[in-house]
C-alpha cells in the first residue's frame, strides 16, 4: 500500500504515546493532565498537527468514560483518577497528512495502572469491559472480509454487544470510520452504509461500549487494512 510506512510511523508514535501513559497514570491525575501528558509525548515525538478537531487526546475519567461527544466541544475535566478507578484515551495524531487513530482504557487498581495481562484474568467489571473490548477486536478481525459492507460488521458487532448484555455508546451510533485526509471525508460503520470494506485502504474499528444500563464505559481502538486480502492491524 502507498505511504503504508508513514501510516506506521504516526501509529507506532500514538502506542508509544499509550505505553507511557500506562506509567503515568495514577491516582490523583486529573483528565487536563493526562491529556497535556500525552499531547507533549507526542510532539516530543515530531507530531506538528491533530486531524481531529485539534484535540490530540480525548480523555475521560470515571463515569464521565459513558460520555460520547464530538471534538467539537470536548474539553478535559480537572476530574482526578481514584484509587480504584477507569480511563479512556484515545489519541488523534496527524504526521505529514496521514493519521494515527488510537484508543485504550486503563484500569486503575490501588492508585497504579493495571497491565493488560493482568485484566485477562482479573474478576472485576472493569476488567470484564477491557475483555469485552478485546473479545470484540478479535471477532471483527475474524469476521472482515473485503467484500463484506461497513454495515453488516456494524451490525455483527452491535449483535454481539447485545448477546453479551452490552450496549454502543457512540454519540452517533458507529464503531469506527475510514482513514481519510479531511475529516468530513470519513465514511462509518453503520447503518445504511453499503461500501464494501475491501474498498478502503485503511479503517478503525472502535466500539465505545458499556453494560447495559452500567456506570462506566470501554474503549479500544486499532487501525485495519487489508494485506493480500487479509485483515492485518496497523
């Protein structure tokens, strides 16, 4: 794929941002520090612009993590992490026209990051989200194909939320969009949208999910392509 590595480069610059931020949350950080934490990361890093909405982190503690909202408005809270507490990251980098799309939810435990490791085998309904998350990445993964359409994985994935007792949050109903190089230019996966996945060259998929009825939400967010006609992650 054209500018494949410069794809890569942004990417690898928003996980390298998440992995530091694994070490820097903990109790007593507030969303406006985690949000200025990342933002410096990544322009220590040669990130000049943010393709969405000039937010590079879109962080939310607690049971603000239910709220969905458009960049348009989000701005980070002085709300502090617990103890034992939830955050949601996702980042937005832009490097030379071309997009880093990435999101993680941290679970706090006794003031400290918990390892993804340790949420596999963790009995709490933080976990249980994170899981979730994971179970549905690994689901969507086995079920694109290219010439399945963005609304029928949005249907699947949505199908899958309910057989669970989970519910999409979305402010606007999708779990995830097209890579493009403006922003209005995004195309969803949601209902009505018949374009076939194999059509874009790189999509993400991020269900921001919740229990039903349940006081605090999950997000997990990675960018796809397809490589000789298999799913690969970015």
């Amino acid at each position: 794929m054209e500018h494949l590595s410069d794809y890569l480069h942004v990417q690898s610059i928003a996980r390298a941002t998440m992995n530091d931020l694994q070490t820097f949350i903990r109790e007593g950080i507030t969303e406006r520090d985690i949000a200025g934490r990342a933002e410096d990361f990544m322009r220590n890093r040669g990130i000049e612009t943010i393709w969405y909405y000039g937010i590079g982190a879109f962080v939310h503690v607690g049971k603000r993590t239910l709220i969905s909202e458009s960049g348009r408005s989000y701005e980070p809270s002085d709300s502090a992490v617990g103890r034992d507490d939830i955050v949601t990251v996702d980042l937005s980098p832009e490097y030379r026209t071309y997009w880093g799309d990435h999101a993680r939810t941290f679970v706090v435990r006794d003031g400290r990051v918990m390892e993804e490791r340790e949420l596999r085998v963790c009995d709490s309904d933080f976990a249980g989200g994170v899981r979730m998350g994971i179970a549905l990445h690994e689901a969507f993964i086995d079920y694109a194909k290219p010439d399945k359409t963005f609304e029928q994985a949005y249907q699947y994935s949505n199908e899958m939320l309910r057989r669970h007792g989970y519910e999409n949050l979305d402010f606007a109903g999708n779990v995830g969009h097209t890579i493009a190089f403006h922003r209005d230019d995004r195309k969803y996966f949601e209902q009505g949208n018949t374009m076939k996945l194999g059509e874009a060259r790189l999509f993400t998929f991020e269900p921001h999910i919740s229990r039903k009825h349940g006081e605090y939400g999950f997000k997990r967010e990675d960018i796809y392509y397809f490589d000789n006609g298999k799913l690969a992650c970015l």
